[in-house]
C-alpha cells in the first residue's frame, strides 16, 4: 500500500484527527477559562506552554527508559496517527527506518499532550518539575487500570443507568484519582 494509492483516505483521516485535537483544545480552552482568569489568547499560550514543558521533561525521562518499558508507550503513537496511516506504516515505527530520538520525542509529545487535555494546565503546572515524567508515567499504567474497571463494569450485572454513570464518573476522574494527587 502506497500514500499515493491512498491519499484520499489519509487526508480524510488527517481532517478527522485534526478536528478531533481542535476540538480537545477549544474545550480544555472553554474549561478553563470558566474556572481561572484571564483571556483566552493567555490561555492558549498557557496550554501551549505546559504541553511543551512536559514534552521536555518526559523527552529527558525516555531517554534513561528501558527499550521494553518503551513499548508501552507505542499505543499512544498508534492512536495519535490518522487512522489509514497508521495501518498502512504503523509498523515501520519498530523496523529501524524511523530515527529512534524521533520516536521518543512522539512519545512524550503525544503523553504531553493528553495529559494537559485531560487534566488541565493547572494539574501539570502544580507538578515539580522533577517529579512530572514519573507522575505521567504512572498515569499512563494508572489510565489502562482504569480501562479494565470500566471494561469489568461493562461485563457485570449493575443497572444500565447506574453503569452509565459509573462509567462516565470513572472516565472523568478516575485516572487521577488512582494518582493520589489533588
């Protein structure tokens, strides 16, 4: 399968997936300015800001990672991708054709980034500095905890109302709630 052979689906994936990141950060924009002063060209500044401090402190941290420990962090990359890409040259990723630096920074860039979306410029800004690559880490072990709880109450035999809101409550906060940190 070549890009060419595929374009029209790519660039359908590229305008979903660009949609989709537009629309996580006009609601962690909206979101937070309900809640904190200022204007939202500061707050688009603050967004970019805090997502390029974590990017820089997981980038660091990656590098002292273990290669298998790595692996898990490949699904991030697999669902950042448009989706037709990222079938056709997913595996390439692991092939030694992409430069190893590269995919670190995609990486940290990717858990960067759905962290400030999730849980707000405010939660990472409150990290120190030293601690924020551990912390995300440890959310990224902690989100798929709660994957299977979710999965687990999908599986069981509670009420379909009370799954729902189950549900939905362990989604909003349940990540960082295992976290420990308010």
């Amino acid at each position: 399968m070549s890009f060419f052979d595929n374009k029209e689906a790519i660039v359908g994936d590229v305008l979903v997936k660009l949609r989709q990141l537009a629309s996580m950060e006009a609601e962690l924009l909206f979101r937070e300015f309900e809640n904190y002063e200022g204007s939202l060209p500061m707050m688009s500044e603050t967004v970019s800001r805090t997502i390029n401090a974590a990017t820089d402190a997981l980038t660091d941290a990656l590098e002292a990672l273990p290669e298998e420990e790595k692996q898990d962090f490949m699904p991030l990359i697999q669902a950042h991708l448009p989706k037709t890409l990222a079938d056709m040259s997913f595996d390439r990723l692991s092939d030694g054709r992409v430069p190893d630096q590269y995919i670190k920074n995609a990486m940290a860039s990717c858990l960067a980034s759905k962290l400030v979306y999730k849980e707000g410029t405010k939660f990472i800004e409150s990290q120190p500095r030293n601690m924020l690559a551990k912390i995300a880490l440890k959310y990224l072990h902690k989100e798929k905890e709660v994957a299977a709880l979710i999965k687990a109450l999908e599986d069981s035999d509670v009420p379909a109302s009370e799954k729902e809101t189950i549900a939905k409550l362990l989604q909003a906060g349940g990540t960082r709630t295992s976290l420990a940190i308010f």
